[in-house]
C-alpha cells in the first residue's frame, strides 16, 4: 500500500483476533470461497492460472447454492473460485502446455484450508488478508470494455489507447482506502459514521488549496465518484466495507456538476438526499486490513493495546502523541493485570524530565492516575518532595480528600502553572479553552506575572509568549509579553 514510510497515523481500536477471525469467517466472498475449496476434488479441471474450465462452472454455482438461473452466478463462482486458487485453500496443478498436451489442469484442495477450522485467529486473519490482496486488485481494474480495441497486433495491451495505467489505479484506490482510515481514526476507532461517496473522491481530486472547485474539477469529482461506487460494490462481500451503493434513479436526474456537489461538506443537503449519493464506512475487519497494508508499507499505525507490555517510559512517550480518549484507554489497558503501587511508581518515573516532551508526560501520567484508587497513595506520597512530581502528587491527594497533603510553596505553585500551560499547548494547540484556564491559573495570584518568568522551567518563555497571545485580560496579556521577555534574557 503507497504510503510514505514514516507517517504517524492516530490509534485505533480493534476487537480482539478472535472476533476479528470470526468476521474474516462471515464475510460473503471468503465463505464462498472456502465452501469452493472443500467442492474441489480430484475431477476438478483448471485452464492455465487455476481458472475453472466452463464444464466446472454448474458444479461450482450448485455448490455454493447459488441459483443457476442468475446470470450473477457465474461471476460469483468465479470471483470465489479465484480467491479459492490465491489464498492457497486450492492446490492447483495446471495443464502442461509445453507438449501440446489439451489436457486441462486439476485442483485439489489446499493444505492452508485446515486452518479455517483448525488454525490460530491470526492464521486465519492472514488467509484472509490474502484474499484481501486479491479482492484489492480486482477492484483496481476498471471496467474492460474497450479490451478487445485496445489490443496491439502482437496481442498485448496498448495501454495508452486504453487510457488505464495499472499503478495509477492502484495508487487511487490505496488513497481512498487510507482517507477512509483516517476518518475513522479520527474517531477513535472502528465505530463512526459513513462517509458520503462524493467526500472522498473529493478528497482524491480538489486540491487542498482550491477554494471554489471548477466545472471541470467537479466532472473529475463525478468520474471518481462513480469509479468508487463500482469499486465499494467489490469490496463489500469481502467484509472490508459496509456500502450504500449510488442511487440509480439519481444518476439518471443529476448531471456531472450535481452529482458531485450535492453532498459535499457545506452544500445543504438532508441525510436521506446525502446517503443517496452514496455511503460507506469500513466494518472493524477493514480497519484490521488497511492497518495491516499500512504496517507492511512502513507506515506507523498504532492500536489502542499494543502497549500493554511495554514500559511506562514507552507508554508515556507514545500516548503523548494520542487524542485525550485514545491516550485514556491506552493507559487504562496498560494498568489492568500489573500490581497498582509498582505500576504507578514506575508511571511516576517515567514522566519526570526537563526535555520538550516531559510537559506531556506529566499530563498523561496524571490521567493514568486518575482512575487509581488508594492502592496508589503511598507511590504518590513518596514524590511530594519531587521538584516535578510534588505539584502533581498534591493535586491528585487532593482530590481524593487524603489528610495531611502539604501546602506548597510559591516555587512550585509558579511551576506547576508553566508546566501545565505547557503541556496543554502540546496535548491540543492554542484551543478555546486555553484562555479561560489561563486566566483561572492566574487570577488567584497577586504580582504573578512578576514571580512566573524566574521560574526555572524550560517551557517559562514559550508558556509566557502563548499567555500575551491568549490571555483573555488585554493587562494581563501585556504583562505576559513583558515577562516573556525578561526569561528570554535571563541568563541560562
């Protein structure tokens, strides 16, 4: 899957591999094609690439009790027969051709197709990413028609005349598939809403730059539009997505400029009008194989959970990088089975430091603690002396009502203040919240701005600097400035 190698996505959660195999297991296209491996025996005949010869067909649509009359049958039978062959749930012996033999090949079935009932959940998901592989290829080929015209006189394909470029295809559809991830990221998980067709093809065609799309932008937008409807409608039975297909009664009332529009963030459009245009969303099992493809492109995909053996060093420097919700459940599965006073003392260790990062830390570390109960009172005292810790300790006893909780000095009341400004800038940016936390930060302290730039925190400027920026009071704001400016000059 194109990617760039080193891109960081936001965490997702997964169900567990046994859920996830039992999804693969459900999926239309890979039950068929396993129903298909166990039909294959000794007289099943292939053509060269473990096709079936056409004598086959009636056997295999009977098998997968499809009905002989649809002329649907044929291509489902196939289509599961091909993901039968690729997966290696079939053996296929093909036909020598060297010889002039005619014989067709035979196809038996597969030694991997034990592992469907017998096999470990991941052995199983791995099959079916397999057809995954298969089904993503198939959908990247458009529709054929002009084939037999853009044949070369020696036979191949003039490409050019087909105006097709294979990894060009691949490449769109490998974006949308990632776009779809990311949206569902986004949301913290497998559980979100459907995405209207027309926003992602728009995501694939208008430039991020173009304000007001073209005529010709949004006949582009249409024609990507109706090329992903085509390909959800082959992903679908392979458990990768769950799709609403395009109207077809709209195709016919709507030109190029509608279709595109119509639904397209900021068009006043009703949910029923948008979800004709078309909807989908990946199931749980497609965010397990788009995450999959992104980890074999170098891309870093984490899930919610992959953490839990890992030590509190990693696990705070990688939830710094997490959306608040995404962070919590991380820390809360990194908690259960470990012995709560060890763990948080190890937490505790974890997210001292004076680097850029240790703000963050901080924050997260105070959040993995939020949920601990008096287990966890003794580690916590123990860093009330902590230049670092202190301040953080004392909120946390103080909240749980403990008793003898020392006041703290003014030292570490100013410091707590920058670091916690601090860490909220890197959680969230310059939010509409920041403000009114500042001025509740400073309102209770006479002559703050006056204290707070001596603070010897590496974040005292930078904190000051957002403060003029943001501060709600234009006086306090100005006084920030100046404080600012005089840790700027302080010696270091």
């Amino acid at each position: 899957m194109s990617a760039e190698p080193h891109a960081t996505l936001p965490p997702v959660r997964l169900p567990s591999d046994a859920e996830l195999a039992r999804d693969a297991l459900a999926a239309p296209l890979f039950a068929r094609a396993v129903r298909l491996a166990r039909w294959a025996g000794p007289d099943t005949r292939v053509h060269i690439g473990g096709e079936l010869i056409a004598a086959q067909l009636p056997g295999a649509i009977a098998s997968l009790g499809l009905d002989a009359a649809d002329e649907e049958a044929p291509v489902l039978a196939s289509q599961a027969w091909r993901v039968a062959v690729d997966t290696g749930l079939v053996d296929v012996s093909e036909p020598d051709d060297d010889n002039g033999d005619e014989e067709p090949g035979t196809a038996v079935p597969g030694e991997d197709l034990a592992l469907v009932t017998g096999g470990a959940p991941g052995e199983v998901l791995d099959l079916w990413l397999a057809a995954l592989d298969t089904v993503l290829a198939d959908a990247a080929v458009p529709d054929l028609d002009g084939l037999v015209d853009a044949l070369d006189a020696g036979g191949e394909i003039d490409f050019d005349q087909l105006d097709w470029n294979p990894r060009r295809e691949a490449d769109f559809l490998d974006g949308v598939l990632a776009n779809l991830y990311l949206l569902t990221a986004a949301e913290h998980g497998a559980s979100h809403g459907p995405v209207p067709l027309p926003v992602l093809a728009a995501s694939m065609v208008i430039p991020e730059d173009m304000s007001e799309p073209t005529d010709a932008v949004l006949e582009q937008v249409s024609e990507a539009m109706m090329r992903l409807d085509d390909q959800f409608r082959q992903l679908e039975p392979i458990g990768l997505v769950e799709f609403r297909p395009v109207d077809e009664a709209l195709m016919t009332e709507a030109d190029d400029e509608e279709l595109a529009a119509g639904p397209v963030p900021g068009g006043a459009a009703d949910d029923e009008d948008v979800s004709r245009y078309g909807m989908v969303r990946l199931t749980p099992l497609g965010l397990y194989g788009i995450r999959a493809r992104m980890l074999e492109a170098g891309v870093v995909a984490p899930a919610v959970g992959e953490l839990a053996d890992k030590g509190a060093d990693a696990l705070l420097d990688a939830v710094s990088g997490y959306p608040e919700g995404a962070a919590q459940a991380e820390m809360e599965q990194w908690l259960t089975g470990r012995e709560l006073p060890a763990a948080v003392a190890e937490l505790l260790a974890a997210a001292r430091g004076a680097d850029e990062g240790g703000p963050l830390r901080r924050l997260r570390c105070q959040q993995a603690l939020a949920p601990a109960g008096p287990e966890a009172e003794p580690a916590v005292r123990a860093v009330l002396d902590d230049p670092e810790l202190g301040g953080l300790a004392r909120v946390w006893l103080s909240e749980r009502g403990a008793a003898d909780v020392p006041a703290p000095d003014g030292a570490m009341v100013f410091w707590l203040t920058v670091d916690t400004i601090a860490a909220q800038l890197a959680a969230d940016g310059e939010t509409a919240e920041l403000p009114l936390l500042m001025e509740t930060l400073t309102a209770h302290h006479t002559g703050f701005f006056d204290q707070v730039w001596r603070v010897e925190h590496p974040a005292t400027a930078y904190v000051l600097e957002a403060m003029g920026r943001m501060h709600p009071d234009k006086k306090a704001a100005k006084e920030a400035r100046k404080a600012a400016f005089k840790a700027r000059s302080r010696p270091s």
